[in-house]
C-alpha cells in the first residue's frame, strides 16, 4: 500500500492510502485540519466522500483529530462539518 502525506495537516502526519476498494485515511491530525483535508482531496480531483475509511493509527488527539468530521460532508456548504 503506497501511502500520499497530505501537506499542510497540523499535529500528526495525515496520509491518503488506496486500497482495493476504497481510499483510506490514515490518521486525521488536529480537530482543525478537516478543510485541509478537504483541499488536498480537490487537488487530486478527489471528493470528500472518497474516503470511504478511516484508519486510527491510536486515538492521541493529534492522531484522531475529530475523525467523526473528517468522515461527514456538508454538501449545502461544501466543507466538511
């Protein structure tokens, strides 16, 4: 599995890592990083919603994050919430 750091992402490092049937998420960083996740997502021409996992490498806020927010979207607003 090959693993694309997402720049900019503060605390932990975030990472994008495809699998055989969905686009992982491994690790989240702070709470504040889901629109950095977002950006990075649109630079690859990725959607918010590809992600389809997230994975935790353990559950350190600068690890987890607010993982629940990175794994929902709000469409009206196009961010994540």
């Amino acid at each position: 599995m090959e693993l694309t750091s997402i720049d900019g992402v503060r605390g932990a490092d975030c990472y994008l890592a495809p699998g055989a049937d969905a686009l992982y998420l491994v690790d989240t960083g702070m709470p504040n990083n889901a629109l950095r996740v977002l950006r990075y997502l649109k630079s690859l021409d990725r959607a918010a919603k590809d992600p389809r996992k997230i994975l935790l490498t353990h559950s350190d806020i600068d690890h987890a994050g607010k993982c629940c927010r990175a794994a929902t979207k709000d469409r009206r607003k196009d961010r994540l919430r």
